[in-house]
C-alpha cells in the first residue's frame, strides 16, 4: 500500500464500521498524476488538457478516494429506483407540472442525459440532498476512475471501484445516442452541440472538451458554443453556419427564459432539435419543490403509490416543506435544523444554512419561492495537504440516465457547501 502518511492507528472500540475507519484513518493517495495525464492527454488540439487544468484548477481532483460500503450504493439505487417510480405515475406529473413554466409542461421524448443525485451519508444511510438535470463531471471523474491505484488492498480484496472506464464512455455515448433516438428514431444523428453561457468561462469548461473527444471517437461532428451565438432559421437551429441536430444543454436557465436562449427557446419548442436534459426533464425531477411531494407521506398515499416506495422515499429523503406565510414564522423558530434552498436553485447559489440565517436573509427568502430541507450533515474524509491530516466533508453523486446508476463519486470540500477552492478536496472517485 502506498501512504504518505505515518503507520495508521490502530482501530479502538467505537470506530465504527470498516468504511467509516477508512474514510477516517486511511490517507492513501489514490491518484496516478502520470495515468491521470495519460487520460486527458490527445491528439486533438486540447492536448494541454491536464497542464490546463494543473494551472487554472489546482482543486478540480482530488488525491484521495472516498470509500463506500456495497449497502450504501444499494440503497442509494433502491431510492433512485423509488423517485423514477412515482415520476411515471401520472398523478406526480400533473402534481408538478402545476408549478412548472409553460414551456416546460410538454414531453418530447428524451429522459434527460447526465442526471445527478446526490446525497449525504448520514449515521443511518444515505439521504438524497438533490436532484440535478445537467450534473457536471461525468467526464471528469471518468478519467480520475482511469488514474487510479490499489488502495488498502488487504481490506479491499472483495471491493471494485466503478464500472470498466472503456465501458463507462461507451454507456455515456448511448445515453445521447437513445436520446437521439427518443425523438428521432433511426436518423442519423451527425453535429451535436454541447451549449453553455461562455462555455470557455464556465469552470467545468475542461469537460465539455473531453464530451467533444467523446463524441468525435464515436464519429458524430461536435462543437462547443455559446448559447447566444445559436440562431434558429428555416426550421434548424444553426451554430456558425452549421445546423446541430441534438444539443447537450449545460445552462442553468432550465426553461430557457433569458434573452440571450430565445434561438434555443423557438428550436426547442418548434421541435427543431433534440436537447437534452431539457425543460420538461427539469420540471420533473429537479425543481426543488418536487421534494416536497416526494416526502409529502398523505399525498403519496392519495396517489395509490406502493407501501414499500413510500418508505423507500421517507427513510432516504429529508422531510422537504415550502416556506409558505402560514409557516414563516415556526420554520425561522426551528431554522437551526433545516437547509434552505431556491425552488429553481443550481450549484449551491442562494442556499442557506438554518444557523447561520440572518433576518434579512430570512425576509428575501419569505419573498421568494423556497423549500426548506431538514439538515443533514454531510460524513467527512480524512486526506493529507501538505503533509498535514485534516478532514473534508464529502458529497456523493450518483451519475444517472433512464434510471441506472452509471458511476458513484464524490466531492469533497470544507464550508457550508460544495465548491472546487479547498486544498486537498475536488472530485474524489469512489470505492465501493
């Protein structure tokens, strides 16, 4: 086993299980910085790719694997399982299409490529935080899956990191190829467009590069663009002169109101092109509020939903309430136990822990559409920066399409929530 660290303390009364011990007192560094290269390097023009991101992402990865028990992944699949259940039922959908924008109300075929749930490992299991509908790092964490080295391999004999990293880019391409064919069936899908608000500026930007390798390995044309330089004319949506036959959407305006996505808006709704994830996917799944109904225990009963789903969603999804007037006031009594999130929220932005409210905070979130999640504390992660032991908080991400789980990783960071600035923290790959 390789360490930087002194020899392990041995394991007292009271450490807890096998995983939590490793989580805690295990500081292998996981990561082959020479296969880690390997992976992003190219002969593509983007072959600086690794040197790239060394130097204006020094916290993208990080060194350290986070270590899961087989239960914990079972369960979290057992509740993706339970929300795509009810999701179907037709009762949901009108439930949640009630709060969706108009353009979001119509179905048009595809599922939604690159969804993400993640969750907190709280002492009883994982509990989902969220759904996401253009979770980023797939792409990423499939090439950290590459780089990665045997790790306690006396207590992990049985163990296996994620799916073959070959297979895992194969399953990624389907995914856009079923979505394709959602909506068009056998025609050939030849241009696709990986869209974002200057793509170039965006802090996963190194992503969308490898999606675009991704895509010309599998012989579809892919380009990079900024949703405002798209244009809809002559029933296509164009990109310089070429038309895109699928864009994968990355913006976080899910329903595509701004003025800059109006060529977008006008192919989309016309049916121009396949876009995925979508506003239809988002209405669905992603839209804080649609938690609220997930842990609503009445209403999933008026909605005939099986007993065994029902507990499946109340064990691993925290109690979700909108912040309403009539229960303002109980909820800013009891704030220190809830986690306050934007209905149409992305990326932590604007969320809020209960304890560290302060009034004029709590009197703009009164005014605007917001759920409040009872707080669960995320577990942690012992890792060495600069030959110092100190613990991270970890977030898991279950990467997800049509309802199977494609890779589990994880996030590991310090603050309120997740971010790409700690030293030592990034995307982790994950042992299970």
């Amino acid at each position: 086993m390789q360490t930087d660290s002194p020899e392990n303390p041995p394991c007292g009364p009271g450490c807890g299980s096998a995983i939590e011990t490793l989580n805690r007192v295990c500081f292998c560094r996981t990561v082959d910085q020479t296969l880690l290269r390997q992976q992003l390097l190219s002969e593509q023009p983007d072959a600086d790719l690794y040197e790239h991101i060394l130097a204006t992402r020094p916290h993208l990865f990080s060194n350290t694997a986070v270590f899961l028990s087989q239960r914990h992944a079972v369960e979290m699949r057992s509740l993706i399982e339970a929300v795509d259940q009810v999701v179907a039922t037709p009762a949901y959908q009108q439930h949640v299409m009630g709060w969706a924008q108009p353009i979001a109300r119509r179905p048009c075929g595809p599922l939604g490529a690159c969804m993400g749930y993640d969750f907190h490992l709280g002492p009883d299991g994982p509990r989902l935080i969220e759904i996401n509908t253009n979770a980023g790092g797939a792409w990423l964490n499939a090439a950290l899956a590459r780089a990665q080295t045997p790790c306690c391999a006396n207590l992990l004999e049985d163990s296996a990191a994620q799916p073959s990293t070959p297979c895992l880019e194969d399953r990624l391409f389907a995914m856009f190829r079923d979505e394709w064919a959602l909506q068009r069936g056998d025609a050939p899908l030849e241009m696709v467009a990986i869209v974002d608000d200057s793509p170039t500026e965006q802090y996963l930007y190194p992503e969308f590069r490898l999606a675009a390798r991704m895509f010309l390995r599998h012989g579809v044309r892919a380009v990079i663009a900024d949703a405002g330089s798209l244009r809809y004319a002559e029933g296509r949506l164009w990109y310089e002169g070429t038309p895109i036959d699928l864009v994968y959407n990355r913006l976080t305006d899910f329903t595509l109101e701004s003025p800059d996505h109006v060529a977008l808006r006008d192919a989309y709704e016309a049916g121009a092109v396949v876009v995925t994830p979508n506003p239809h996917t988002y209405a669905l799944y992603a839209d804080k509020r649609n938690l609220t109904a997930l842990t609503d225990e009445k209403l999933l009963r008026q909605w005939q939903i099986p007993e065994p789903t029902i507990s499946t969603l109340l064990r691993s999804i925290p109690h979700t309430v909108a912040v309403t007037p009539d229960n303002a006031d109980a909820l800013w009594q009891q704030r220190r136990h809830f986690f306050f999130k934007p209905a149409s929220g992305y990326g932590s932005k604007a969320t809020y822990r209960g304890d560290k409210l302060t009034k004029r905070v709590w009197t703009a979130i009164r005014e605007d559409a917001y759920v409040a999640q009872s707080r669960i504390p995320p577990s942690e992660r012992g890792v060495l920066v600069d030959g110092e032991q100190t613990t991270l908080k970890v977030d898991l991400r279950n990467y997800v399409y049509a309802g199977d789980v494609q890779l589990i990783a994880a996030r590991l960071y310090q603050g309120q929530t997740t971010n790409f600035r700690t030293p030592g923290g990034g995307f982790a790959s994950v042992f299970v």
